[in-house]
C-alpha cells in the first residue's frame, strides 16, 4: 500500500524478491494545468508488472480489507500510503501490516518526517521499518538504518536518498521475519515528537530568525511549498541556503557574490544560490543579479500569501 515517487523503490524491492499479490493505491487525482487525472507513481509501477491494482477512496471501507485478506497474503506492505489504516486492514494479513517511515522513531511520527528534520536542522534522520498499530506511528520497531543529513542538502534530495534505503531496509527486515530472527522493539512514547504536514505557510521566510533556522527552513520546504519571500511588492522563491558570517538588518541584501546572494538575519546571515521572479524560471543569484532583478541594499521581507489589495 502506497502512492508517491517515495514508494517505488520499495515496490520495485518487492517484485524482484517476492511475490506481490496487490497493490493498493490512492485515486488518480487531476494534475498540470489541464488538470488531467494522473495516477499515482506506485500505480504505474504496478501496472507495468501485472500486478492488479486497487484504489479505494477509502481504506476503512469494509470491502478493501475483504479484498486483501482474500489474497491470501501473509504481510502487507505500508510505504507512504497517507491515510491511518483501520485495523479490519492491519489484521487482514497473518503477519500483520509493517511501514516504511522516513525518520529515526519516535522522532517525526507523522505525514512530513523528512521534511521537518531538514527543516529544524538535524545533523541526521534515517529509516525505520515498524510494526503497524491503529496509531499514528506508534508501532514497534524492527529495524533501522541512519544516514547524515548534509550541510545544504534539500527535502527533496533527502526524499531521493532515503528511498531506496528504505526499500533496502525493508528487504532485510521481511529476509528477518521470515528467519525468525528480527524482534519488535517498543518505542519510547515520552520521546516521541510529530512532524505536521506542511502548508504553504511554511515556506514564509522571516529574515529575523538565526540564519542557521532560516537556511534550514529554505532547504526543508524545497520542493513544495518552496521558500517565499517579498521583493518589492512581488512573492519571489528562493532555493539553497547556508549559513554564512555577516550581520546587518534582518532581510536586507548585503552582497551578491560567489557565495551567492547574502541576506542578513536575526543572527547572523544566509547565502542564497537561486531565485524565481514571478512569471519567470528559476535564476541563478548571478544570472538575477546581471538583470538587476535583486541588488545591494534591497530587502527581502515576509512574503503574503495573499495577493496584496
């Protein structure tokens, strides 16, 4: 059971080394501009190797758990599915239902764990393969692999790193069951934090935080919903940041240099390697720079969401 990009290599992992009876899905859903229903990467993954596909508005209703408990599957397979699994489905199967999750648990239960470590600046996150329960992440843990996470590494690039250490993960956990020689181990629930998923709120950037939150929370918001700030009455996207030495006021444009475009902060300041004009391509700071689309002494504020009156 699964949708995104993130839980491909997991499936793939699957049908090479084992037999997959059914691959649950959400809908297709319009996308692009012309707003034509796509489906899910899983789904086309599955298609591709025959493997029949189901795709419930909702997986409490009582026919999905009736359609994989008659599979005659002894696991079912959780990576990214997005909805909480009644327990009619996490009983289905005789060996219960085990997750592929994005993050070290009981750190980051919930629908962005990737993200949110990015974006509060963890030095590492990994992959954990659990049990599931009726709760939000809270089932045991059967194994886990760690990875650090580098100094101006995206969301996005850590969603293509840890996927297929996920689906690595995943492999040598079900090799463990079968052995019999992989046990559940409880999480501690005092530790446990929750990684929220995210809202277009979340990439306004506010230049009066320490440099190091903002470099993170631009990298953590990198693909979507993107980091946003306000130039001259425009919403402008900026991408890659670092923390750097240099001080001025907050949100003020102190350099466009090889570091790229250096903007003050509460402490400190962050250097910027790209931007989007509105109507425009992503631009390197140098390529913006030669347009005079930013320069010195501008100041980058709280973008507004919505447009201004």
């Amino acid at each position: 059971m699964g949708s995104p990009e993130f839980a491909v290599p997991s499936l793939e992992a699957m049908l090479a080394r084992h037999e997959v009876v059914l691959v649950v899905t959400q809908p297709d859903k319009p996308a692009g501009r012309g707003a034509a229903l796509t489906a899910p990467p899983i789904k086309v993954v599955a298609e591709r190797a025959g493997v029949p596909v189901l795709q419930p508005k909702s997986a409490r209703a009582p026919e999905v758990a009736q359609a994989l408990a008659a599979t005659g599957a002894e696991l079912g397979v959780v990576v990214a599915y997005g909805k909480i699994l009644p327990e009619a489905v996490l009983t289905a199967f005789p060996r219960g239902c085990i997750n592929v999750h994005g993050s070290i648990l009981p750190r980051y239960r919930g629908a962005a764990p990737i993200q949110r470590a990015v974006m509060n600046g963890d030095a590492e996150t990994g992959i954990a393969i659990m049990q599931l329960d009726v709760g939000m992440d809270t089932g045991p843990v059967l194994l886990e692999r760690r990875t650090p996470i580098g100094p101006r590494e995206t969301a996005g690039e850590l969603f293509a790193r840890l996927a297929p250490l996920g689906a690595e993960a995943l492999v040598e956990a079900i090799d463990g069951l079968v052995a019999g020689t992989l046990h559940p181990v409880a999480q501690d629930h005092t530790q446990a934090t929750h990684a929220a998923m995210l809202t277009k709120a979340d990439g306004v950037i506010d230049f009066s935080r320490p440099a190091a939150a903002v470099a993170a929370q631009i990298r953590g918001v990198d693909p979507w919903p993107g980091a946003l700030v306000q130039l001259r009455r425009h919403t402008v996207k900026v991408f890659g940041a670092v923390e750097v030495e240099a001080f001025g006021t907050p949100g003020t444009v102190l350099a466009v240099d090889a570091r790229g475009l250096i903007v003050a902060c509460g402490q400190g300041a962050v250097a910027i390697d790209d931007l989007q004009l509105p109507g425009r391509k992503r631009l390197s700071v140098a390529q913006v720079a030669q347009g005079r689309g930013v320069q010195v002494g501008d100041v980058l504020e709280r973008a507004l969401l919505e447009p201004r009156a």
